[in-house]
C-alpha cells in the first residue's frame, strides 16, 4: 500500500475526515440500482498475451499456498497451469500448454528455432456465481467480442469448476497507478491517455459502455508506453435512447411520483453526473466523464480526487468546481431540478486550470500542461451533450499538436521501478520478480 496521502475530498468540497489515502478500492465501491447482487464481480487482474519473467518463490499467506494447491489439483486445471500468484479471487498462472502448439509445428520445419523456453503467462479470474448467471454470461461475451485492439482485454477461455466460473485473460505487466500520478511529466500523460482514449473509442464503436472506467481498470506500463483496459464485469450493450438536443420539459419540485430507477453502476468518486442523477437514457459519454477525472487527478497531484460517500454528497462536490448554474443547466437536460443552499457553492463555479493550481500547489502553468487543461474541459464536463467522446477527444491538439518535445519517462528512470516489462529477454524467465508491480494491485 501506499504512503501517498490525499484528501478526502475536492479542494473546495467542506472536509469531513482525515487525509489520507483512501482503500475505497478494497471496499465495495460499486453501486447498483438493481435488485440482483453483483458484488461477483471483481477489479483486480492482469492480463497481456506476452510473457514476463515469474518469481519461483513469491512470498504467499499460508491459506493462500494452500488454496493455489487445491486449485491446481483440480482435473480442469491439472496440466494446463501453474498456479503463481494470488491476490483477491485472480491468479497469476503459467500456461503449460503454450509450447506444444510450437513444438508441433517445429517439427515439420526442423530448420525453425524451438521455442520451448519460453513462458507464457495468463490471469485467471474467479467468478463465483452469486449474481445473474445471466450478468457473468454477459461480460464473458462482451469480453469475446472485443478482441483485434490492443488497448482492450479479450478473453482467451472460460469453463465452469463447481459453483465459480474462472476466465482466462491474458496477462499484462504493469506499474501501480499510485507510483505514476505524482511523478508522470504531461508527456507520459499524453501516451497514457492516447492508448486509454483509443481503446475506449474502439470499445464505444462496439456499442458497449464500459461504466467502471478507473486507474485500477486501465493496465498500463510506462516502459512500453500502452496500456490494457480490464474488467468488464458492469459493462452493457449501449441502448438505442440517445440524448436530445432540447431539454425535456421539467416537474415539480415536490413531485410525489416514485422516485427514478436506472443504472448507477461505477465506481464512488468517478461516475458522471448522468449517472447520480439516475438518467435512464446513459451513453457511451459517461465512460468519457470517467477519464476525465483521471486527468484531472494527474494534473492536480491528487488521489481520489472525488471521495463523496453517497450520489448527494458526489453532486455537491462536482457543483463545487462547476458552480449552481451549470449543475442546474446538467439537471435540466435529464428533467430534473438541482438546488442548493450551500454558500460556498458559487453561481458560477471556478475554472479548472485554478482548482488544479490550488491542488498541486502551482503558481503557474506551463504551455504543455495548459494544453492538458484544454482536452480536461473537454471531456471533464458535467453536461453530457456538450461533453466530447473518446474518439473526437483523440483528435485534439494534445495529441495531435503538443507543445514542445517529448521527454524520457517523467519522474524517474524507469529502470528504477519495479515492474518488468512485456520486451524482455528470452533468457529472463528465471529472474525474481517479487517486487514487480503487476501483483495484481
């Protein structure tokens, strides 16, 4: 865990609590309004379809030792892999059935190298069955259909082992969030976003909304400069309902209807303001909302940027920047009406280049890092029908057009870090790794 602290909330949010690093990713964190449980769905695992170097002796609980080897002595698994690493319900495996493909092939055309001392390494994702059989079916084929990009992870296999379902991922080497948001210049920032933005807009493309997007669901290693977007256990097939470009007509204040249903699936401090104010027609924008909070959490040096405990306290902080009229404009498009009686809450809110000099503490902005504030107006913006989508964000200048030169990886050599990446050499598979940080986070 990491010693980074953080506040609790926005800067100009009121505070409630201690500063320091919030473990909203170790609790339940993503809410439903639905009746069906899905709490099987899990965040933590890695893929990539590269191998890495492995440690033979990776420090492990006891219960966890014990839990691998029953795992691995059952039939569906036995031969097939080697059980690694465990954290949560995902397993760091060896694939033992890699190389017969190889070797198969190798003999035919004997003037061909053989690969056999090459590792390959999978994720395996438990999926106990305590949701819908018809949820976990969902993401498995949402998981199938997103193959051919190499910013989104794709499913290589699944099968039934009692009451669970475990997935086969692949495998992807990477570096913890908390070790790149204080040390990243804007041009690790310009890569990270590109590979996060182009598999989201390849993702989008499908008609699938991914609502869980979060640094713990974007798998990225700074070495090779690309990333893998994961878990897609909340993720649905996108309606057919689009927004309106005019505003429905709104309601009374004091409505006595029953109050709305819809989807608020995500993640508390990164859902968009569509989803806590319970729009029944979400799109794809509400992924593009997600990103730009991750944005801004690397501009202003602060993580969780957001940390409201419940859907009201989540607006109040986004109307904290944005000011009344804007939240109240947002409100609108969805019929609804936003009040506030709260002093500090200005009519017009403060300019996102002032809120991230307030959080890192800077006197002034640099060229580069104004240009990152320009694509965050973009695509941090509470209005759904105003805000960009990842592909139209793709073509802004920050990509496109950015200002001075790139430099080698920000904050430190990446050498130093403790994370392996996916290029290494064939000779390497014996090395230690038990400081890399892809012990699925």
């Amino acid at each position: 865990m990491s010693d980074y602290a953080a506040s609790n909330h926005s800067p100009l949010a009121q505070e409630t609590g201690k500063d320091e690093m919030s473990d909203c990713w170790d609790d339940e964190t993503r809410s439903l309004d639905y009746e069906e449980d899905d709490t099987a769905q899990e965040d933590d695992y890695i893929p990539t379809d590269e191998a890495d170097t492995e440690s033979e002796h990776e420090e492990q609980d006891e219960a966890v030792l014990e839990d691998m080897r029953k795992l691995q002595d059952e039939a569906i698994l036995r031969g097939k892999f080697r059980l690694i690493n465990r954290v949560g319900e995902v397993y760091k495996a060896q694939d033992l059935t890699w190389n017969e493909g190889a070797f198969q092939a190798d003999l035919l055309d004997p003037s061909k190298t053989l690969r056999g001392m090459k590792k390959q390494y999978v994720a395996l994702k438990k999926i106990y069955v305590i949701s819908s059989p018809a949820r976990i079916l969902n993401e498995l084929e949402i998981l199938h259909d997103l193959r051919g990009h190499p910013a989104v992870c794709h499913i290589k296999a699944a099968f039934r082992l009692d009451d669970q379902v475990i997935a086969v991922l692949p495998y992807f080497p990477h570096t913890d969030f908390r070790l790149m948001f204080r040390t990243f210049l804007v041009e690790d920032m310009r890569h990270y976003f590109k590979s996060l933005l182009e598999g989201l807009a390849f993702v989008h493309k499908l008609g699938v909304i991914h609502r869980d997007i979060k640094p713990t669901n974007f798998l990225y290693n700074p070495k090779l400069r690309r990333g893998v977007l994961v878990d897609f256990g909340l993720a649905e097939i996108m309606d057919s309902i689009r927004y309106s470009k005019q505003a429905p007509v709104g309601y009374p204040r004091n409505d006595t209807r029953p109050s709305r249903r819809a989807n608020r699936a995500g993640t508390r401090g990164f859902r968009a303001p569509e989803v806590l104010f319970k729009c029944t027609s979400q799109t794809t924008k509400l992924d593009v909302w997600s990103v730009g909070v991750i944005l801004l959490t690397f501009l202003a040096r602060r993580f969780p940027f957001f940390h409201s405990m419940d859907d009201a306290d989540a607006l109040i902080e986004i109307a904290s920047i944005f000011g009344k009229n804007k939240m109240q404009l947002t409100a609108a498009e969805h019929g609804l009406v936003f009040d506030t009686t709260i002093p500090t809450i200005l009519p017009k809110g403060h300019s996102l280049e002032r809120i991230i000099r307030w959080s890192s503490s800077v006197v002034e902005l640099t060229g580069r890092e104004l240009q990152a504030v320009n694509l965050l107006e973009k695509i941090l913006e509470p209005s759904a029908i105003m805000r960009w989508s990842a592909e139209g964000a793709l073509y802004h200048d920050f990509f496109n057009n950015p200002q001075g030169a790139d430099l080698p990886w920000g904050g430190e050599d990446p050498e130093n870090l403790e994370h392996h990446s996916a290029q290494g050499d064939d000779n390497d598979d014996t090395a230690c790794d038990a400081g890399d940080e892809v012990k699925l986070i």
